[in-house]
C-alpha cells in the first residue's frame, strides 16, 4: 500500500478478523456451513489444474479469491492454499505446492476483476504464484470507505448479507497435508460470499459518491510495490526495549540472526523455534557457558536445550565483539519526526499545526463517514505537520500529500482545509 494512506495496518499475516456476530447480536443471521456447490477435491496436478483453467475462461463475471498461509508455522509467508470462484465455473481450491505457476488462470479471466477481502494481505503472495490481476476490488476497503464498525469478513457478511460464516479456522497450519474436510469447507465459503457481497458493497459506494474513491484505493492497492527490507528487524524483539546495555543488545542481535538461520533451513516459525522472550531472558543474563544458559527458565523447554549449544555459541560470539562492533541504545536514524509528545517543547508551532489538523481530519472524518485513517495516513500528517511545504497553501500541501502517495480524492478533500488549519495555526 502507498505510505499515506493504508487502509489498514496489516498484520504480517490474514490474522483473524472479526468474529461472525453472535445470536443476540443479529437474530437474523442464517450460519452458512456448506458451499452450495460441495468441495471438490484440492487441485493439486497440472492436469486437475489446466480442465480449471479451462472452466474459469468459459465462465463469466468477476474472479472471487483468497488465499491461505502458515504464518506462526512456517517460516515467510509462502501461499498453501488458493481458493478461486467465478460465475458459471464454481469454485476451486488449489494447492499451489502441487501446482505453483498460477498465471494460466490469470491469462484465462483476461481483465476480469478480481474481488478479495483486505487484498493487501493476498495479493504479494498470488503474485509469487504468477497472478496478477488487472483489477480489484476489496471487499474490506469498501468496508471501510463506507464507514462499517466491523470490516472482518465475518462481520461484513452478516450484516450485508445475512449469513454467518465462521472463521475458526483462519490460523490453523495451512501447510497441512492432507488439509482436514473442514477447513476446505470453511476455504471454499470464504469465497463464495464475495462476489455478492461486491455487489452490493459497490452499489453502496455509488449511492454515498465514494464509488471513485473506491477504484483510486483498489488501484493504489493492487499497485503497491513490496514493502522495503526493516532496517535492523532483530530491535523488534518483543522486550528488547528494556534492555539498557549496549552488550545486551548485541546478544540479542545475535540471538535473532541465530534463530532466524535456523527457523530458515529448517522452515518453521522463529517464534517456534526461540521465543522472544527467551532471547530477551538470555541477553539479560549474559550466560557465559552452556550450563549457566540452562539456569535461564525461559530455556527450560526441550526443545530449546537439545539446541543450547548453538545458542550459547551465539552468545559467544556478541560477547566477543569489540566495543565499537556492539549496537547503538536508539537504533538507526530515520527521517521520521520525532514522537508527537516531545513536539511542545521542540517545536510548538508544529505541534499547533498538528493539533489543528487532526481536528480537521477528524471533523471530515464525521462528515463523510469515513474512518481517520483511510482519508489520510497518520505517519503522513505527522511529516506535513513537521516539515511543512513553503508556502503551506492548498497548493504546496496538496503536492506534498501526492508525494507521500496520497490519492486524488483524498488531496481534493484535505488540501484547503488544512492549508486553512495551518494558517490558523499561524496566527495563535
């Protein structure tokens, strides 16, 4: 997604989203527990493969899709399952272990759009299967254009279409072979819903004038380039923070890089293979032997010390290094502003400014039912805020905001309100 204006954070996989309403909350809602077509078997030889091929370019209308991953079981986010359905095909459920190279069927829909639910999260890895769609429409940016509470597939599908469609198997371990009847069940619903769920998310977008805002947003999603490599990710150990020691950190560095080796070759998880909390525990302890290492209860596990060895050998190594190879307590620069608090007393005329632009943001978000975040990303307005164009007039700002790959749409409601705010920001 553009940095300004993501629909939403992504989680590094389809975590599960919100959960079908219960009984008391939609009396109405009518469970759907078996695909109107049955399921048939997983396509998983070119041979099964190419009669799809062949009954996906004879059917009709959009291409309903999703994809499965193993994210918190295997390492990356490699696709293991591909569930497609079009009008006049039906649906069909592909392992793309059997079968990688997809782009037959990309060929065989030609421009047919393609509707996904919170396309953000499938689309890189269809892409690696070689599809690659010539257009899109998610189902969960409508959502959100449209001001929904709850943009969770389960959630948007009872309230617009009445049906219950449950979700408890969206983080079981996909890479599973053979995949139990019941998850094919619950892969084969989840694109079933979406085309009529389409339908009348766009007509709704039509009815609210949002239906442009809708294609800018699909577009900008379905041309998204792959987000850029972290800088240093091993910080992002949960509870490396705490650690105030330069020393400590190294061992966590080390630690992290250990791991990940490790969860590579071997393709599972990191976190099945060290938690975070015991590369944390370790750094803190600073153990110096093997033996020393397994005093740490958070290496208690037998997994964890049948591979104590390797650990400790990691912990060697950050011990070792010289005092100007240990990383820094802040981490690398980045050209982001600095947190919003410490903005009074750095700079209060920034701060003036982003007070009043949130307020804006926040009133047009009332207005148009919109939430905050989809009309303007909040690392973008933090940024104008900061460092803002000179002159700040609709003009400067509204050349800012594209840079920052903010959509026409969003420019055009933004640009004079908050060059208006900005001015008011002056004058306080």
């Amino acid at each position: 997604m553009s940095p300004a204006a993501a629909p939403a954070p992504s989680p590094a996989d389809k975590a599960p989203l919100d959960e079908t309403p219960t009984t008391s909350e939609r009396e109405d809602v009518v469970p759907l527990t078996e695909p109107s077509d049955g399921v048939g078997p997983v396509v998983d030889t070119d041979a099964a493969f190419a009669r799809v091929v062949d009954a996906f370019a004879a059917g009709r209308g959009p291409v309903a899709a999703d994809a499965e991953r193993a994210s918190g079981y295997r390492y990356g986010q490699r696709t293991y399952l591909v569930q497609v359905r079009r009008e006049g095909a039906g649906t069909a459920l592909i392992d793309p272990v059997g079968v990688p190279d997809l782009s037959p069927l990309r060929r065989a829909v030609g421009d047919a759009v393609w509707v996904l639910h919170a396309a953000s999260q499938d689309l890189p890895g269809l892409a690696e299967q070689g599809i690659v769609p010539a257009s899109v429409f998610d189902t969960e940016l409508a959502a959100r254009l449209l001001g929904l509470e709850r943009v969770g597939l389960a959630a948007v599908v009872a309230e617009l279409l009445g049906l219950g469609l449950a979700k408890e198997h969206s983080a079981v371990d996909w890479s599973t072979r053979p995949l139990p009847a019941a998850w094919l069940r619950y892969a084969a619903l989840d694109v079933e819903v979406l085309i009529p769920l389409r339908e009348i998310l766009a007509r709704r977008l039509e009815e609210a004038g949002k239906a442009e805002w809708a294609a800018q947003e699909f577009e900008a999603v379905r041309t998204a380039p792959p987000p850029a490599p972290r800088v240093e990710p091993w910080r992002r150990t949960s509870g490396a923070h705490a650690l105030r020691d330069q020393r400590k950190l190294a061992v966590v560095r080390s630690l992290w890089e250990a791991r990940d080796a490790n969860a590579r070759a071997r393709d599972i998880a990191p976190g099945r293979v060290l938690p975070d909390r015991a590369i944390v525990a370790a750094a803190d302890a600073l153990p110096r032997t093997v033996g020393q290492l397994l005093l740490v209860p958070a290496f208690a596990g037998k997994g964890t010390r049948r591979r104590a060895a390797y650990w400790q050998r990691a912990i060697d190594e950050a011990l070792a290094l010289p005092a100007g190879s240990v990383p820094t307590l802040r981490g690398p620069r980045t050209d982001a502003p600095p947190p919003p608090r410490a903005w009074p007393d750095r700079d209060p005329a920034a701060a003036a400014r982003l007070e009043g632009a949130r307020a804006v943001v926040q009133e047009l978000s009332q207005e148009v039912g919109t939430p905050v975040e989809n009309l303007l990303q909040p690392d973008a307005l933090r940024r104008l805020c900061w460092s803002p164009p000179v002159p700040a007039d609709a003009a400067g700002i509204g050349s800012f905001l594209r840079g920052r790959g903010a959509r026409p749409w969003q420019v055009d409601l933004l640009a004079d309100r908050l060059a208006a705010a900005f001015a008011a920001a002056v004058d306080r």
